[in-house]
C-alpha cells in the first residue's frame, strides 16, 4: 500500500516492520538528516533505551528464554513505560524531536496478533504503561516477508527465530495498525538503496 500524499507535522516519529525492513536504518538515516537541519533529536530503540529497558532487553531476546505470550507483552510494555518517564517525555518537554526504531504498534502486531493476546488488550496495557502517550508519526516500513528475512544477519535472537506463519501474522498485525490509525501511520515502500527508501520517509516528515 503506497503512503500517501501530504507530510505529518512530527516531533516524535516512530519506526515500525518486520525484522529486517531497515527500520534500525532509517531511524539513524533520518536522525541524522534532521540533525544537519538544525534539529536537537533523541533516538531511542525498543526495547531498550533506558538501564532497565536494556537488561529487559537482554532477557525478551535470549534465544534461550522461555517467556509466556503475557508475560512477553508485560515485559515489553514495563520496557515501554520506563522510555517513556526517563527519555521520550523529557526530551518532549524540553522541545526535542524523538526519533524512535519501535514503539507501540511493535506489540500489537507481535503481542496483539502474532501471539494472539487480543489488540485492544494490548492496547490498553500500553496506554496504561506510557500514560496515553503515541507517536505523532509512524513510518511503517514495508517490505516482502522474504526478502526481509534474507537482510537479517548473524545469530537470530528468540522473536526473529519464529517461523514464517508468525511473521506473516505480525505483518498483518502492522496493516490492521495502519487501518486503525491512519491519522498517523504512514507506509513506505522499503526497497532498494536505503538512501531511495529515505528520500520516500523525507516526503512525509515535516517538523
């Protein structure tokens, strides 16, 4: 689906797609891009970006862990909610512009669907977990389920290890993200030369 026409004023943009869209790229692409353009920005990375985000980080990861789906949303949203007190929320205070790779719609696609928990269920606990607070944009990487597959490198970590079905049931996970939120989820075609995929991100970033 092609993203579509018009920019989104923004100061807290957030990443979202399977693993291996290049959404990891294209946060630090544009972080950069901004930050040429005068902009102070925050980049933060889910979960993680906090000390206790990142050792809840090392445990949701562990290839080795065995973690029950609430558990796993729990734990994610707890990730979530520390971010948001000690980074997102301060930085938004202070007048900065946030540039996150992941944030809500990650758990509803994966948590929501993929693990079957229910969206509106998860939707509640992370409004709970970050007070409400959302993305005024979200950049939606899209990119064919095995072609991303194919970026990702090295040892895959205990969500990228699931098979293909749970895949593509997160990818469905992000569209029902984007129709339910259309107001701020845009889609954008994750193809090609990651410097062609930002020049489609900077055609609907306004700040």
């Amino acid at each position: 689906m092609p993203a579509p026409v018009g920019t989104i004023n923004a100061v807290f943009i957030s990443f979202e797609g399977l693993d291996g869209s290049g959404k990891t790229t294209q946060a630090a692409m544009l972080a950069d891009a901004l930050e040429l353009e005068g902009l102070t920005v925050v980049r933060v990375r889910e979960p993680g970006g906090t000390a206790t985000g990142e050792r809840v980080r090392e445990l949701l990861l562990d290839a080795d862990a065995s973690i029950g789906a609430a558990a796993e949303a729990l734990l994610y949203a707890a990730a979530r909610a520390q971010l948001v007190d000690e980074v997102i929320r301060p930085a938004l205070a202070r007048g900065e512009t946030v540039v996150a790779d992941r944030f809500i719609d990650s758990s509803l696609a994966y948590q929501g669907v993929a693990r079957k928990l229910g969206v509106d269920e998860v939707l509640l606990v992370n409004r709970f977990a970050t007070d409400g607070l959302m993305p005024d944009l979200t950049l939606l990487l899209e990119l064919p389920q095995d072609e991303a597959a194919s970026r990702r490198g090295g040892t895959p970590d205990r969500m990228e290890a699931e098979g293909s079905g749970f895949h593509a049931e997160v990818a469905r996970g992000f569209a029902e993200a984007a129709e339910r939120f259309p107001e701020r989820v845009r889609t954008i075609d994750a193809s090609g030369p990651p410097r062609e995929v930002l020049a489609r991100v900077r055609e609907v970033v306004a700040l």
